[in-house]
C-alpha cells in the first residue's frame, strides 16, 4: 500500500488498544487504513500492544513496514485495557492531534461507520456510538446495561453506551476530561464518558452503530474478569468520593452540598 509521509500535526489521531490479537490484527489494520485514506487522510493510527504474549508483536513490526510510517506503533507492559487507552489518548495529545478516535483491534468496530461519524464533527464535541445491534452475544448486551443502570445510580448520568469502545472526540475535550481522571482508574473509558456527558460545554452526539462478532481469535476477558473489573470500578469511584479533588462523578444534587 502507498502512503504519504506522516504529518507533523495530524488532524486525525487514532488510538487503538491490542492484546494477543494475532488472529485479527492484520486484517483490521488493513481494513481501517483504507476507510482513513479515504475519509480523513491527514491522520495518524497508534497501536497501544499491551504485553500481547502471542506473536502480536511481530505481526505488528511487519504491518509497520508495510502500511508505512502512519501507524505508530508503542509496545509496553501489560497493565489493562484502561491504561492502554489512557496511554493512547496521552500520546494523541502530545502529537496535536485535533480529533481523536478510539476502536478496538478485534475487528468488531466497523469502519463503514466512520464517514458518517467524521462528517458531524463540525457540529459535535463527543460522537459516541450507539451499539443498536450487535452480534457479540446476549452477555455482552447485559454487561453493557448493567453499566448503564451502575453509572446512573451512582451518578445520575444517562449513558446509552457508556463502555462502547467507538467513540471521536475533539481534543480539547479530551484534554479537560483527563485532567479530572486519576491515571490508575480501572475503566478509564466509562469514566471518560461519565466526564465528557456531565460537561454541559460540550456538544454530545449519539451515533447508531451495528457492533459486529470478534472477527477472530478468542476475546481475553472472561465473565469473571470483567466481574473483577466491575468490582474495581465501584472501588475507584469510592476511593475518589473521598478526595475533594475529583468530585466530577457525584450527582448534580451532591456536588451542590459538598460545594456549600
């Protein structure tokens, strides 16, 4: 494949989180270098490789050379999903990107989607998907709403997708919501979403997207990490309820009792 030299200053910064995706990978990163060069050329792609203990890594090596300079890629320690993208959005940052997405590297985010999602940037801060229909299983769906229901209980925000890993954000955005997230929370994605949905300054949209099945490989997290992960959540918002520093999460009605 043809590609041009990287841009100093990308207008388009992709983050993509990957752990022992050897099964998927190749064709994933294909696939969306395509639908980029199309519809937002000038644009960078960042491969966060959590530690993968398969042949990932070499996989990627080889991609790099193939697809060009374009896609970055950064190798590290395993730490979680959370820390990659943490790490991924710090990265898109630093390069000034003006727009950030974020997608999974299992093949089940599908880039038909993305012209109609790059198009209203105009008109939005924050596109998040909205997974209508999807194929990854009825498991999926209750963990999806089970965080839905979690998150409105503990912070009287609405999410309609609040862990969907599609989501374009403007990088001003980005960088305020990250200022009041702690670096080791668990999930920093649904906390991202709680940050980004209570900032009335931002212009929200929700955009209806088909989640598609894994399009290979076995998917690493079972029922009972993401069970873990769970647990882990209510434990960092607790932790944070008791540091008056990072009151971003609270109900509108106790932010205001706190503040008096």
């Amino acid at each position: 494949m043809n590609v041009s030299p990287p841009f100093s200053t990308p207008e388009l910064a992709v983050v993509m989180p990957v752990y022992n995706e050897a099964a998927n990978i190749g064709a994933v990163l294909r696939e969306w270098f395509r639908t980029l060069e199309r519809t937002a050329p000038d644009f960078v792609l960042l491969v966060i490789n959590d530690g993968s203990k398969d042949n990932t890594a070499s996989i990627l090596a080889a991609l790099s050379r193939e697809l060009g300079p374009r896609l970055q890629v950064v190798s590290k320690k395993n730490s979680g999903h959370g820390s990659s993208c943490r790490e991924g959005y710090e990265m898109a940052l630093a390069q000034g990107a003006a727009w950030i997405l974020q997608i999974d590297s299992d093949g089940q985010c599908d880039p038909a989607f993305f012209q109609a999602f790059y198009e209203r940037r105009a008109f939005h801060d924050c596109i998040f998907g909205h997974r209508r229909t999807r194929d990854d299983g009825f498991g999926r769906l209750v963990i999806s709403k089970c965080y839905r229901a979690l998150l409105c209980l503990m912070t009287g925000t609405y999410l309609k997708d609040a862990n969907v890993p599609y989501r374009l954000m403007r990088a001003k955005a980005l960088r305020m919501a990250l200022r009041r997230i702690p670096a080791d929370f668990v999930l920093q994605n649904v906390a991202l979403s709680v940050v980004l949905k209570r900032e009335e300054e931002w212009r929200w949209k929700y955009f209806p997207i088909h989640f598609r099945a894994r399009q290979g490989g076995e998917n690493s997290i079972d029922y009972r990490k993401i069970a873990k992960m769970g647990l882990g959540f209510i434990r960092d918002f607790r932790r944070i309820s008791h540091e008056n520093s990072y009151v971003w999460w609270r109900p509108r009605w106790t932010r205001r009792r706190v503040a008096s």
